[in-house]
C-alpha cells in the first residue's frame, strides 16, 4: 500500500491564510522562510539550540525548526513580520531599538519572538526555574535580571548584546500592550 509523503496545509501566519503543498518532513521554519519568502525567522543551529527561529504558535513560543509544517495547520502562527501594529512598533521591539538590545541583529527575530512569549507566560504567572514561590496562588514573580535571564536562556546571541537584552525585556515588561495581558507594575519589574 502506498503512502503520500505531502500534504496540502492550511497556515494561519500573521492573520492572514496560505494553503501551499508541503513534504510531511518539512519544518514550520523552511516553510516561512522558504516556500512564504518570511525571511525575518533566522534559521541558526537547525537544531533547536539556539532560538534564532523563534515564532510564536497560539501565543506560546516555539522554535520552528522543530516543529513540522503540517502539524502547525490550524494554528496561529506570529513571526517578527507580525508583531508590529502597523507602523507602530510592538512595546518588546521598541524597548530593543531604545536599549540597543542587538548588535549584529540576526538573532534579534527569534530574541523578540521569544521575549513576547515570556512577558504572556510571566503575565499568567507560570514560573521558571529560579521562580521561588511556585504555588499558583502566589503569582508572577517580581521579573528580576534573573527570571528574565532565565526565561531567555535558550536565545543565544553570539555578540553578546545579553546585559541590554535583558534591559529591554524589563522595559517592555512595564508596557501593559507588551503581553496583552493585565499590566505589571514598576515594583514587579526589579
């Protein structure tokens, strides 16, 4: 019995819909970058690693170059080409250009994809692995240096832009559009 190696997909990216023919062993991040010319998802390591392919699938970050295609139809899938409203910068993307929080820029996508991820799971309260009162009713944590670092360590940055990275994600944290969510208040962002 024969089996079909490709499917037709249905992906939801940045609102919009694209129905394309993709081979099952294609990746979400080849597909954007490839067959969709959204070359703003950097592809890196292709080995999960390093976060440079950071998008955000039903508002949780993913890297893409693990995750299939065709498992990804159906879903909302946000890259860097769509966290912007317009011309207006999304608050983690201006806290970036403000902080200088990039320097050569080729992972700043997946940096900013990766930190919207972060203020909405900080914003639900989920904990990370420095997180000291993990208990549901204690909430989100004060988003320190090191809840930040934590929640961001698998972005890597070969430049080395860390300490401004880390700046930008706390800005943007104080910016109630930055996770859609209720707003963080200054002492919670230490």
């Amino acid at each position: 019995m024969a089996t079909s190696t490709s499917s037709v997909v249905t992906l939801h990216i940045n609102g919009e819909k694209f129905t394309l023919p993709v081979d099952h062993r294609t990746t979400l991040l080849d597909a954007l970058r490839e067959r969709l010319t959204l070359t703003g998802t950097k592809k890196g390591c292709d080995q999960g690693q390093c976060g440079a392919c950071t998008v955000l699938l039903d508002g949780r970050r993913t890297v893409s170059c693990l995750q299939l295609a065709v498992a990804a139809e159906g879903r909302e899938i946000t890259t860097i080409e769509g966290v912007a409203d317009g011309d207006r910068l999304h608050p983690v993307q201006q806290a970036f250009l403000d902080l200088d929080g990039f320097q050569c820029g080729y992972c700043t996508p997946g940096q900013i994809c990766s930190a919207i991820g972060v203020l909405r799971e900080h914003a639900e309260g989920r904990p990370s692995a420095v997180t000291d009162d993990i208990r549901p009713e204690a909430g989100p944590p004060p988003l320190t240096p090191e809840e930040i670092r934590e929640r961001m360590s698998g972005n890597l940055c070969r430049c080395g832009a860390y300490v401004a990275i880390v700046d930008a994600v706390a800005k943007a944290a104080a910016d109630p559009r930055a996770t859609g969510a209720a707003t963080v208040s200054e002492e919670d962002v230490a």
